[in-house]
C-alpha cells in the first residue's frame, strides 16, 4: 500500500511565510483546474491509504477543494481508497469561531476525516495570529467528527534551505539542529504532486520528477524502470549503503558544507 499522495492543487497561499521552500503566495499563478484535479485524483487514488490535499493554502480556493474533496470521497465510497482524506492547511481560512464551524462541516461532510494545521511555528505568526490555528483546532475537537487532528509546523519538521527558505538568516538556522543538514525524509511510500502534475518521490525532490499523474496512474508510474532505478538509489542513500555512486555522494557529503537535499537532487537528476 502507498502511505500517502500529497496534492498540491494550488501554490497560492494568502501568507507568503519566509520559511516557505515552495515559494507559496498570494501572486503565484500555479494551480490545479478542475479537471487536472479530477484526473490527478483518478490516477493516484488506488491502494493509497491517506491522500493530502495541500498547497499553498487549499482554501484559498474553497469551492475547488470542495469539489476535489467529494471527487476522493466518492472514490473512497466506491473502492475503499484512498481510505483518509486529510486537508493540510494553516488554518487562517476562518477567523470566527462560526466561521471556522462553517467551513469544517464543509469539509467533513465532503469526504474529510483527517485535519493538519501546519502554522505551529514563528514564521506563520508574523503573519497571522497564533490564537486563530489554536480555535481551528479547539473547534475541530469539539466537532467530535474528525478522526485525527495535528498540529506542526517548522518546529516539527525539517526546514530546508529551498524557495524563500533560502534566504533564511544563520540565526534562524541555528535554532534547528545542525544535523537536519544531513537528515534524509525520503519515506519510499510517500508522493508529491505539483500543480502541474508531475510527480515527486520526495518532499524536497525537486529533481526527482518520476513521472506525470496527467499522463499515466502512479501505479504506471511506479513500476517504470527509470522509477524503479530512481526509488532504489534513495533506499540506498536513507540505509546508508555507502557503496558505488552511493560512497561518491557520502564523501562529499561529509568533507563539504552541503545540505542531503541539495546533493540527493543533484545526484538523482541523470538517474
């Protein structure tokens, strides 16, 4: 089974936080349509136990969500996957507690039982008040209808210098542990899917585009050859096989001050 599908159906955001390594933002363009979002739903669906519907902010365009929400849902209701449905947002799309009340209901009733509110850090907060993902999530609780209910943020994950991120200043780094530098999130199970329908093996994959959820299934995608060999390299650079080309990327790794991200999409792209 594939742990998870994470859409991005848009990379507008209403915040444009400094830490972002998309480059999220209220000018960005980039977006899935309707029916992108449709056949990207048809083709990455099956044996997939949670599907993320991420951004950007996914509410910045509620009514798209919502379709794209109900289309998984009745998947689900048909073929038994994908078998959660989880909204990743930073929770600023509510401001009152009706509000906030609204917009859940929306989107329990349309297929949602899972909700990750990923605004739990310093850079949201310069940008929207930490007490507004605090009452989403207070209201979410008190809903009773939501199977899980997270809280992250950059304090919770791994903060990679790409997109806006790169600009990060040394101070801020430093209140990370230096090892993230060398901290490999490569999973084997878990994919990203950009606006434009390519797919990515990684979170911070920029260059690990393994195919197109517009052109083939990800079961297509994944029993591709160059996938196949692409997926393999990456087992070998997370198990720490330090052998061949592996040794070669471990050797500059540790004699240079490169971040694992940065030489992995290096590496990985003449796969």
């Amino acid at each position: 089974m594939i742990n998870s599908v994470c859409l991005c159906v848009t990379f507008k955001c209403d915040l444009e936080c400094r830490h972002c390594f998309v480059s999220a933002g209220p000018n960005r363009t980039d977006e899935m349509t309707y029916p992108q979002l449709r056949l990207a739903i048809d083709n990455s669906y099956n044996n997939v136990h949670r599907m993320y519907f991420s951004g950007g902010e996914p509410t910045y365009d509620f009514d798209k969500l919502v379709f794209g929400l109900c289309y998984a849902k009745n998947k689900r209701e048909i073929y038994g996957f994908p078998q959660n449905i989880c909204v990743q947002t930073n929770g600023n799309f509510a401001k009152t507690k009706n509000e906030a009340l609204d917009k859940l209901k929306a989107l329990y009733e349309n297929g949602v039982n899972e909700i990750d509110i990923s605004s739990a850090d310093m850079y949201h907060s310069e940008q929207m008040e930490r007490r507004t993902f605090r009452m989403i999530a207070k209201t979410a609780r008190e809903m009773d209808v939501f199977d899980k209910i997270t809280i992250g943020g950059s304090g919770n994950k791994i903060v990679k210098r790409f997109g806006r991120a790169k600009d990060l200043p040394a101070d801020d780094i430093l209140l990370f542990n230096k090892e993230i530098k060398r901290q490999c999130v490569y999973t084997g199970t878990d994919f990203v899917v950009y606006t434009n329908g390519d797919v990515l093996s990684c979170i911070y994959g920029f260059k690990h585009i393994i195919g197109n959820l517009y052109e083939n299934s990800l079961d297509e995608i994944l029993t591709n050859e160059s996938t196949v060999n692409l997926l393999r390299f990456q087992h070998g650079i997370k198990d720490n096989e330090q052998t061949g080309r592996h040794k070669d990327f471990f050797d500059r790794l540790h004699s240079e001050d490169e971040e694992i991200c940065k030489l992995c999409n290096e590496f990985t792209a003449n796969i």
